[in-house]
C-alpha cells in the first residue's frame, strides 16, 4: 500500500566535534550547555526485528529541524551505543547521508534551508540480538556557509535525540495467507513502505515501518496469466486473508470499488488508501491491518472475536493499489494513521528463493505478463518466528 505523501526518508547522522560555547550555562552534570542549530528527536521508540536471513534489524527515525535563519548542510550523523562510552555503532557522511534526509516534496539533500525539516531514516543491521545497544545517542555534524553570530561555521552537536531501545520481544503471529509462491514485497526495511512518514492529528507518525505488500506468483513466476488489466489475471485476486492470530475485530471498511491494474484509482486520500480493510485488536496494544480487500468479500464484524486461521475477507485491488494484493502490517493504535508501526515476526513459513528487483516489482508489474527473475540458490529454508525478508519468495502451512 502507498499512502499519497511527501516522501520523508533520513539514513543515520554523524556529528563528531565539538562545539564550546562559553558563558552560555551549564548543565546539571558541570557540562557545559551547548548550541544546536539542528533539533533532532527520534520519532517514535527504536525496536528490533529479526529477518528471514536472521539479521537484526533497528530501524527507526529522527526528526530534524533547522531552527536558524541561514542553511545548514549535514556534515556527517554517527549513531552512538550510549551504555559504551559513545562507542560509534553506525555512520553516514558525504553523498551516502544526503541520499537519505528526505525533506518536504520528496527532496533528497543534507542541507536544510533555513527553518526546514526533515526525517532521517536510521537502518541499524546486527548478526545477533545481543550486539543491539540498550540505549542510543547520536552526534550530529553541521556546517554551514553564511556563520551568523554565536552561530559558527561548524558544529558538533553531541549526545542527542537519546533514546532507550525497546526490550520488549517482537509479536509473533501465524500467517496472514496460505499457500505458496508468495513474494513479501517491500518488506523491511529500506522501501517505499519506510517512506510512509505521514502528518497527522499535529505529528509524524509511521504506521507503515514493517508492512509487506503480498504478492503471488504464478507457477511459472509471472506476475500475472493472461490479460494484465484484468484483476482475475493476478494468483492473488481473490485469495483468503486469514487472522494471523485470536483477536477481536477493532474496524472494517468496505463498499470501495475493484480498480484496475496498472494505474491508481482517481479520488484516494490518506483516509481511504487502504480500500477496503480490516484491523485486528491483537491484545498488549498491537492491531493488524489488513488492505486493499474485495469489496463484499469481508466476512467479519466489528466488535466480533476471530481465531487464527479464520477467513477475513478476499484479497483484491481496492484504494490506492495499481495491482491486486494484500497489505499488512503491525501498529501500536487502532488508526492506520496516527500510529506507529511495531516489529512482528511469523511462526513458520518456507523460503523458496528471493525476487530480483531494484524496485520491489513495481517495474516487473509494467509487464506483469513476464517472468519475474526468482534467485534460488538451494534447497528451501524453514523460518520460524521471523519478518520475512525484502523480495524473500514464501509458502505458508495450509
């Protein structure tokens, strides 16, 4: 699912110096106070996730800020292990760090002009959970070309936008489908669904962080069989959504027609780009939502309990889709909106291959009667309480 937005992306920051500015105060610790023309915050509590190819994963965003009056060019942002002495986990300077600050109108720059904002995406990767810092603090570094003072040509903001990392575990749940042949596209954690930074009810939220567009392949890995503008070309037209979990149904939207695949329904706002949906109230403040069902096909009401493996509804291609399939995704609220998207994993499921595409098969489903290049380097894999990976191709029990 693709939410009509400004793209808001940010890769990590780097800030290292120092910057000394006397007579300003000091702190509560005898540091001295300091001067930080960029304002950054993360945006919601950084979580981990395991993937497919058992990589952990720490995806999260920080809010940034320009508060002066001139530009301020990112020099370089380092993500820093707070509990480590400031030990440096990751960095990005240069061309790598402005390919990621993603500003209003989907502009990519790390200079912000005067008073802009932006987001930066921060993908934080480990090969074991234990490797994750408990907490986090990052130093940012900003120049800029037109110093006004106090305001100096260079500075390094240190320790900020702090934050503890969640220990809670990741939900897992059972799948959202059956079957085989299934492609998770868009997964976590560098897609469009990472992009979804949408302002709502005053705030930034990212209800979207580790949503999966699922798509299905035809025996012979097509995308479709048969006339492509035809929804009942595409496998996945018409297939179950299942409950991934016992739960009691938080919302259900339907009456949102068919579209047609390989363009985007006329009429979609942010209110009804999911079509027609269903979200689960898992317990522990975690909701499912399913979208982009057929219309009619839902099975279930509001205020109803559901087990696992129960029919929700039929996939189809209802709200902002250009092809049939199903979204889903884990968030901390019932809104689709105003919330923020959690780490989940799937208690079983078997990878087959991987996809290969540089833009999650949205140029493959231009010609959706071709095959799609599927990398299968061996015997299938069984995972078990994972995120399926980015492209990963899957079959699910059932």
């Amino acid at each position: 699912m693709r939410i009509p937005s400004p793209k808001l992306i940010v890769c990590i920051l780097t800030l290292a110096a120092s910057l000394d500015v006397r007579g300003v105060g000091r702190g509560l610790a005898g540091a001295e106070d300091q001067l930080t023309p960029v304002l950054a915050r993360v945006l919601a509590q950084p979580a981990v996730v395991v993937d497919g190819d058992g990589t952990w994963w720490l995806p999260y965003e920080i809010e940034l800020v320009n508060v002066t009056s001139v530009p301020i060019t990112l020099e370089s942002v380092d993500v820093l292990d707070a509990t480590k002495a400031d030990a440096v986990v990751t960095s990005l300077a240069g061309d790598a760090l402005g390919k990621q600050v993603a500003q209003a109108g989907g502009v990519k720059s790390a200079t912000l002009p005067a008073g802009a904002s932006a987001v930066l995406l921060v993908n934080g990767r480990f090969q074991r959970r234990e490797d994750v810092p408990a907490r986090l603090a990052h130093r940012i570094v900003a120049v800029t070309p037109e110093p006004k003072p106090p305001l100096p040509e260079r500075t390094v903001e240190q320790q900020v936008a702090p934050s503890d990392v969640t220990t809670a575990a990741p939900i897992v749940l059972g799948p959202p489908l059956k079957g085989d042949q299934w492609v998770a596209a868009a997964s976590c954690c560098d897609s469009y669904h990472r992009n979804a930074v949408l302002p709502i009810n005053g705030a930034r939220h990212l209800a979207q962080r580790y949503a999966i567009d699922w798509i299905r392949l035809t025996p012979d890995d097509r995308l479709a069989s048969g006339d492509p503008k035809l929804n009942a070309s595409y496998p996945q037209f018409g297939v179950e959504a299942i409950a991934a979990a016992d739960a009691k149904v938080a919302h259900v939207t339907d009456g949102m027609p068919e579209g047609t695949p390989g363009s985007f329904a006329p009429g979609v706002t942010a209110t009804n780009a999911d079509g027609n949906a269903v979200i689960l109230d898992l317990g522990g403040g975690r909701y499912a939502l399913y979208a982009h069902l057929q219309p009619g096909s839902i099975r279930v009401r509001e205020g109803e309990s559901v087990k696992r493996g129960d029919v929700l509804g039929l996939v189809g291609n209802t709200g902002n889709s250009d092809a049939p399939h199903l979204h889903f995704h884990v968030m901390d609220g019932p809104s689709p909106l105003a919330s923020n998207g959690v780490p989940y994993g799937i208690d079983a499921f078997t990878v087959s291959g991987r996809a290969i595409s540089s833009t999650d098969l949205d140029a493959e489903l231009k010609q959706a009667d071709r095959p799609v290049r599927v990398d299968r380097p061996g015997a299938p894999a069984k995972i078990r309480d994972a995120l399926p990976a980015d492209l990963a191709v899957v079959e699910f029990p059932g």
